[in-house]
C-alpha cells in the first residue's frame, strides 16, 4: 500500500502524530459541548 509506505517517511509520521492530537483535542471539546 502506497500510503503506508509514506508513512515510513519521518516528516510524515510527525504529521500523522500531530493529526492525531488535534483529533483528540476535537474529541475532548466536542464531549465538553455535548453536556
């Protein structure tokens, strides 16, 4: 799988990490305004 693969990149995994957390945060604020 061509997407995988750049995942191996460094650059990529950084932004993939960095995705990931800004999901989280998302995940946290929308768990705040659902109460």
């Amino acid at each position: 799988d061509g997407f995988e693969c750049l995942l191996t990149e460094p650059e990529d995994r950084s932004w993939y990490r960095d995705g990931n957390d800004v999901i989280v945060e998302l995940n946290r604020l929308l768990e705040l305004t659902a109460k």
